[in-house]
C-alpha cells in the first residue's frame, strides 16, 4: 500500500483527490491542510514529512488568483515557487516522489495547436511565471518528481467557494433570465477535478515521473463551455459571443491554452474523458436536472 501525503487537500482539486484515493485500497492517504502543513515554512514541512514518511508527497496548495497574482507577486512566488522548493526538499529528505501540480499558463499562448509536455514554456503573467519558477525548483531539489499540469478546472469545492465558479455564475445568470456576454477567443481544456483526480490516481499507479499534461480531451471558447452548460441544464437564453478586451483584466491570459499528452496511461483503460463528459458529471454532481438529449447540442 502507497503512503500519499496530499498538501492543499481542502482545494478544488485536493479535495476529490483525496476522495479517489481513498476509494483505492491500494492507497493510504493523509489529507494534510494549510494549518497541518504551511508549504510556505520549510521547517514545518519537513518536520510534517519525516515524521509520516510518505511514499508521494503530493503538492496542490497554491496561490491560483490570477489577477491577484499581478499585484501580489511576493506572495505567488512564496507559495507557487519557494513552497514548491520547499515540499521538494522535505520530499528528498525522505526519498519520497514529490508530485507538484502545476498549471496551462507556463504556456504564451501563441502555438496554434495544443500544447504538449515538450513544448517551450513562456508565461505571460505573474502566476504562470510563478508555477513555472515551482516546476524547475522541484526539479532541481527532489530525487524524484513528477509534475503534473492541469487547466481551467472546476468542482464541487470551487462551487462552494466564495464567489462560486464560472459554471455557476452563468446558471445562476441565465435563470435571472440575465443577457450573457462571454468571451469567444480564447480557447482552454476544461478540466472536471474529479477527472483529474482520476488521472493522477493512474500516474500513482504507474510510478510515473517527469512532466505530464492531465486535462480532459478536447478544447473550447469559454463562450462554447457556457453555451454547453445551458445546453444540459436547458436554460435558453440570451448568450452572446464577445472578444477578451471586453473585460479588461490586469493579467494577460494565453489566448491558446489546450493542454494534450502525449503519453499513454495503461491504468487509464477508458481513456481521458472528453470536457463535456466533465460538464455533465460535475452538473450531476451539483444536482441539476440535465436534460435529456443534451449532449447531441453539445459543442465538441
């Protein structure tokens, strides 16, 4: 049985990660929260790791508001960079395989097709430079690492949040029967967090090491992943394309997110769901009604 030891097990993605390992009895899980284990003090977290003497040590905490990251750029590189170096070292003390998860926006934006892990990184804000700065470290201080890079994602946990997540904004719009203007040039890899969960479940299972891309398959605008939640929740409504410079924000976005692998996980026997087979499934779990027939006026 595998020791995981999971930091930032109370976030979006920590959360359904530590429930699907847990489903495995091939894995003994120690949630560890933000109080249990500040990535950001490095005595603490070396304390923390040799004292349960993990197999993978897995590192979801991070500083992920974007446009916060712009104006707070001590405190991102804190957690993203120097948190990343430190569970690294706490890791090595141990021999434990340090799994950090990092993020779409080490990318620019400009390649044309998706992005694969041997692509050239070049963040274009202060988050993306951050997590980037958090990949080489952990490379540079674990015996053995993996890190994995998600995108755009969203879950259960990131519903509860204050603020709620873009899926809930745009239902909760549309039942007010409210005009919806989202943006329609930039294109991402929606991400369910139950299925990236799934996805690190597998690279666990594989001993994995290296870089690896965990999205769901396929790609959309944010207009085409809203237009796809109304869709299956059958809400008409008024829902216009616009361009990003519609809402000025003070960190620049990648206009061109996509993340694919190009690696092949054998424990991933059905292969890598699709974004709107994530919709679905997260829209399930929140308890709204999906209608029936929804998915042929899904956009692929």
């Amino acid at each position: 049985m595998r020791r995981v030891a999971i930091l930032g097990s109370t976030g979006q993605l920590g959360t359904d990660l530590v429930e699907i390992l847990r489903q495995d009895n091939r894995f003994d899980v120690i949630p560890l929260s933000h109080q249990e284990a500040d990535c950001t003090k490095a005595d603490q977290v070396r304390d923390v790791i040799v004292k349960l003497r993990p197999d993978d040590v897995i590192n979801c905490a991070a500083f992920v508001r974007v446009d916060d990251c712009e104006d707070q750029a001590h405190v991102a590189f804190e957690v993203n960079a120097i948190g990343a170096l430190n569970v690294a070292r706490a890791c090595a003390t141990v021999d434990a395989r340090c799994v950090y998860i990092s993020t779409d926006y080490v990318f620019d934006g400009t390649k044309e097709a998706a992005y694969v892990e041997s692509d050239t990184s070049n963040p274009i804000n202060v988050y993306g430079a951050s997590k980037l700065a958090g990949e080489y470290l952990v490379r540079q201080a674990a015996a053995r690492w993996l890190i994995v890079r998600v995108a755009s994602l969203f879950g259960k946990t990131g519903a509860r949040g204050k603020g709620g997540n873009f899926i809930e904004t745009i239902l909760a719009k549309a039942k007010r029967g409210e005009l919806l203007r989202v943006v329609n040039d930039i294109r991402v890899s929606p991400t369910y967090t139950r299925n990236a969960a799934e996805t690190l479940r597998a690279l666990l299972v594989e001993d994995a090491t290296g870089i690896v891309h965990a999205a769901n398959a396929g790609s959309c605008t944010w207009y085409e992943f809203a237009k796809a939640a109304l869709n299956f929740c059958d809400l008409p409504t008024l829902i216009e394309p616009v361009v990003s410079s519609t809402f000025p924000s003070r960190a620049r976005r990648p206009r061109n997110s996509v993340l694919v692998s190009e690696r092949s996980l054998a424990d991933l026997r059905e292969g890598v769901p699709s974004w709107h087979q994530g919709l679905r499934c997260y829209l399930v779990e929140r308890g709204y009604p999906v209608a029936s027939g929804a998915d042929s006026r899904v956009a692929h």
